[in-house]
C-alpha cells in the first residue's frame, strides 16, 4: 500500500526557511504527480504546489516566490522548500500523491505542523 510520511515541520520565526519532506513508499513514484496541501485552524485543506512526473511545477500564487517543491525519484521524496515564511503560513502541512486519469486514488500523508511565528 502506498504511504506518504512527512517531515521537517516546526517552529521558524517570519522571514525564515524551512524544508517539508515527504518520503513515499508502496507506489511506482516516478510516474505520479505530487503536491502539498495546507490546512490552517477553522480552514479548508487548500492546495499549495504541485510538481508533474516530469517536473512541471505549479503553486497557489500566496506561496510562488516564496516556496519550491521539488522531487527526488531516486529518494521516492519530495520537497518543498519555504523561503520568507509568514504567520499566514501557518498550518498542518499534507503530502499528496494525486491519482492518474481513470486509474487508482489519491493519497495523503499524515502532516506535519508548520508555525511561523516570533
């Protein structure tokens, strides 16, 4: 079964950096699109960036600039990078595989916390 174990979550104070891990396992990796989510207290679970099988990146426009995902095949991992952090950044942090076309699930790590804060 596919599992997505995040990592690298924490407390950084606003303008800092901070790097998310989300090391996957039980899947073909290199053939799916992954991303990141954020859900903040009282929130929706809203989409973050996305990075295609073969490195196409997207990213809500609160974060382009800022942050950077990026994957590793060969490590089954990927990343996301977030320079000039901000107290809106705060949330719990969601890795996602996203299912292919007309095949299989998405899948969803277990989050890590991410604070900004001074």
């Amino acid at each position: 079964q596919v599992q997505l174990v995040e990592s690298g979550g924490g407390l950084v104070q606003p303008g800092g950096s901070l790097r998310l891990s989300c090391a996957a396992s039980g899947s073909i990796f290199s053939i799916y699109t992954m991303g990141w989510y954020r859900q903040a207290p009282g929130k929706q679970r809203d989409y973050v960036a996305s990075i295609s099988s073969t490195g196409i990146r997207n990213y809500v426009d609160s974060v382009k600039g800022r942050f950077t995902i990026s994957r590793d095949n060969a490590k089954n991992t990927i990343y996301l990078q977030m320079n000039s952090v901000k107290p809106e950044d705060t949330a719990v942090y969601y890795c996602k595989q996203f299912a292919r076309a007309g095949s299989g699930s998405d899948y969803w790590g277990q989050g890590t916390q991410v604070t900004v804060s001074s």
